[in-house]
C-alpha cells in the first residue's frame, strides 16, 4: 500500500508532466488538469481495483473521467499507473497520435470517448446497474466538474442512481469554482450542491480536493451509505500548485510560454524538496 506522502510525489511529479505535454503540445485545458490530479493519483495508485498490464479484466473497477477536457493530467496519471508508455505520452498534440485531446476507448486504461459534458455519469449508473444485475463486486467511479452540472443529464442520472440504490456508485465534483466562462456562481449557481443531491437519494461528503489525507480516508470507507450512491464534492483550486495559474479562469485552456513553464517547473521542485 502507497502512504500518503508517496501519492502526494505522485501528484507533484504527474502536474510536472503535465506541464510539459501542455507545453509541447501548444495545446491543453491548465487549470482543471491541475486541480484534478490529487482526486486521480488517490484513485488510480490507492482505490481502484485496476491491472494496467490487463486493463480490461473483468472484475476491474470502472472510472469515468466525465470532464474529459481535463485529459491532459488523466493521460500523465495513466502513463504513471503503467497503461500507456511514455514513448506514446510524448506524442500527444501531433500528427497521428493514439492521444486525442479528449479521452477515447482506443488508449489503454480509458472506459468511454468522454468530454461531452453531462454523459460520464448516465454511463457510469449503467455500468453501476449492470454490475449489480451480475452481482458482481465491480464499483464505478466518476470524476465531473463543477461547471458541468449545469447539464439536465447529470440530474437525471442522479435521480436514477438513487432509485436504484446504486451503492457501488461513487461520483466526484471537481469543485474548483471555475469554468470557461468564469466563476461558476456567475454562471449558474451551484452552493446548494449538496442538498440537491441528497434530495436524490445519494449520501454527500464534502472534502478538501487537494488534501490527499482527506481523499484517502473518504474513498477508504465507501460507500458512506449502504443502499445509496456517494457524492464527493471536492473542493479543489483551479491550476492548483503552480502560483501564477491558481484561481485564474483564464487558465482554463491556455499555455505557458517557455518562461512561465521554467517557473512551473521550479515551483513544482521546491514542492518535491520540501516534502522530502
């Protein structure tokens, strides 16, 4: 079992990577890969029943990466976990490369073509669904952002997950306030998250998205309800760990220039010393 300060290099040495893939591809979605990567390396190097060197073996757990524009950060964390190499990584952004600029079936380790908002979740209460009908143990993880729930899917979604007291069922709100648009309470406003969510039958936790203590000891006592889905409101920081991209809506789609990733760079290596 991985401790918490090993998943926390994970992450700092996963948003070093994705850096450079945004970098060099000229092209990628910062900021909600950044904020993303704690919720990702907790679930792929702690929680999830997976096997990179046989990524569809039956029995796996399921994860859904809803917010499929944040593809950047998952396609470093599967690099890292072992279902792509980094040979393949190092091709995203040019011509031919198996690495779309959202996740698709044809890379190892990736469940459906997401990135059209509002439909990792419908998917995941059927994955849910069936593996309850199979009786099988297989639990399905999905990874959304904020500014999706706007999408009148995910509602119907949550109201079914709750019908069928989908327990194996855990979904994730990357909660980071931002959306392309600007903050998400300008947007649509979405404080009474968690009430509406229970509303539809699932049990609600909000934690700290960036503390990987918190996630770590949330997904290690799921489902928080037996008979009901899990709702993890994750609140996170948008371009977490890079001080000149937190919190800026602008960074939502955008790359550095060589400045300002030789400055990332440091900043994510005084973060690895300091944890040493």
């Amino acid at each position: 079992m991985i401790n918490t300060k090993e998943l926390k290099k994970i992450a700092i040495e996963v948003r070093k990577r994705l850096m450079k893939l945004i970098y060099e591809a000229k092209g990628g979605h910062t900021g909600g890969s950044l904020s993303s990567v704690d919720v990702l390396v907790a679930l792929y190097f702690h929680t999830l029943k997976i096997n990179s060197k046989n990524p569809k073996w039956e029995d796996r757990d399921r994860f859904i990466l809803s917010k499929g524009h944040s593809v950047e950060g998952y396609y470093c964390v599967l690099e890292k976990a072992g279902f792509i190499t980094e040979e393949t990584l190092s091709t995203y952004g040019k011509f031919k490369s198996l690495l779309a600029g959202h996740p698709t079936i044809k890379v190892p380790g990736v469940e459906i073509n997401s990135g059209a908002l509002g439909h990792g979740l419908s998917v995941g209460v059927g994955m849910a669904l069936a593996a309850k009908r199979d009786k099988r143990d297989t639990r399905v993880f999905v990874l959304m952002g904020d500014g999706e729930q706007g999408e009148g899917s995910i509602m119907e979604a949550a109201n079914a997950s709750g019908h069928y007291k989908l327990d194996n069922l855990t979904a994730i709100i990357d909660r980071n306030r931002l959306q392309i648009s600007g903050n998400t309470e300008d947007v649509m406003a979405l404080d009474c998250l968690e009430g509406r969510w229970k509303a539809y039958g699932w049990e609600v936790k909000q934690v700290n998205g960036n503390n990987m203590e918190e996630l770590i000891e949330t997904l290690d006592v799921l489902p928080l309800e037996k008979g009901k889905p899990t709702m993890i409101i994750a609140n996170t920081t948008k371009g977490k760990g890079i001080s000149f991209i937190e919190n800026i809506a602008a960074w939502h789609h955008k790359v550095p220039t060589e400045e300002q990733y030789i400055q990332s760079i440091q900043e994510l290596d005084k973060q690895l010393e300091e944890l040493k």
